[in-house]
C-alpha cells in the first residue's frame, strides 16, 4: 500500500472513531438531561412549573435545570458519574440527603410516572 493511502486510511479510522465518540457522548447528555427534568416534578410538585432550560452544567458531569415557580424562576442540578448514574441532586436551597436521593431514584425516576411527568413532554 502506498504511503499517501495508507494515510488516507488511518484519517477515515480516526475519522470514524471521533464520530462514534460524538455520538457516544450525544447520546449519554441527551440521557443526562432527561434524568435531571424528569426529576423536577418530584422537587418542585407545585402545580404550574413552568421548563425554561435543561442543559449540561457547569461542572463536569453536571446538568442544571431551570423553571419558574410561581413567577420566580429556580434551578436544580443532578450530578452524575461517568454514566447516566445519579450521584447528588441539589437545588438553590438545599441538596437531597442520601436516603431522598435514593428514593427519589428507587421509587420515582425508574418508573413510568417519570417519563409521563416529564415536564418536556407537554
């Protein structure tokens, strides 16, 4: 194989690994980001929540949720592992305990009342 080819075709592998990556990591915070909405109902239950963003964080592994409440607008952020695991939840007053975080995950995250409350849904 020539040398012009054999470069031609270890620019179309690493063309093709970086793409399954992007596309990896895509997948991963779109997951992310619904995890972290989904659980907005459960934080913030009172009727009239209204999304305005959901989104990566600023911190990696982080995605931060923002919604108005009542005419004042709140945040929350989820903090994950190097998957879709969720480590810690917190909002702008106080952060889930061990115990509530489990819950919240055990008994409302895993079952299908969370995609139906799915504030992005509506």
């Amino acid at each position: 194989m020539k040398p012009a080819h054999r470069w031609l075709l270890a620019a179309a592998i690493a063309a093709g690994f970086l793409g399954g990556l992007v596309a990896c990591q895509d997948t991963l915070r779109r997951e992310r980001v619904a995890i972290c909405r989904r659980a907005l109902p459960a934080v913030a239950p009172e009727p009239g929540i209204r999304l305005l963003r959901a989104a990566p964080g600023p911190a990696a592994d982080t995605v931060r949720v923002d919604y108005l409440d009542g005419g004042h607008q709140h945040w929350l952020t989820c903090r994950f592992d190097a998957g879709s695991t969720l480590l810690a939840l917190a909002t702008e007053s106080d952060s889930l305990s061990g115990p509530a975080l489990y819950m919240l995950k055990r008994f409302y995250l895993d079952t299908p009342d969370a995609v139906a409350g799915d504030p992005d849904a509506h």
